[in-house]
C-alpha cells in the first residue's frame, strides 16, 4: 500500500502569468479583427473582453 503524499500542491505564478499575458493577446487580437471587418462596437468589445477572460481563466485553471 502506498503512503499518502505529505505536504500541499504549489499554485505556480507562471500559470498566473501565462494566463494573463493570453488574456491580453485574445483581446488585442479581437479587437484587431473587429476594426478590419468593420464591426467594431461598444458590444463586441464587450464580448472580445468576456472571451479574453474566459481564456485568461481556462489557461489559470488547466495548468494548476
């Protein structure tokens, strides 16, 4: 029988980093591609940011 592991699970700062560094490129690319295709409004912009969050947090959780 195996003997429990001791200690706790370290949250890395780098998946914190990561997340908030994609976070920033999903929205930076979003809005780019909103303003090219003529669309870019005070809703799609709210949108890129809720996608750019969901990314952020997606990339934070799945690494941990």
């Amino acid at each position: 029988m195996a003997a429990p592991l001791q200690g706790e699970i370290k949250k890395g700062r780098a998946s914190l980093i990561g997340g908030i560094a994609v976070g920033i490129a999903v929205l930076a690319l979003w809005t780019m591609i909103a303003r090219d295709l003529g669309i870019a409004s005070t809703m799609t912009l709210i949108a890129g940011l809720a996608a750019a969050v969901a990314v952020a947090v997606w990339i934070r959780i799945a690494d941990l």
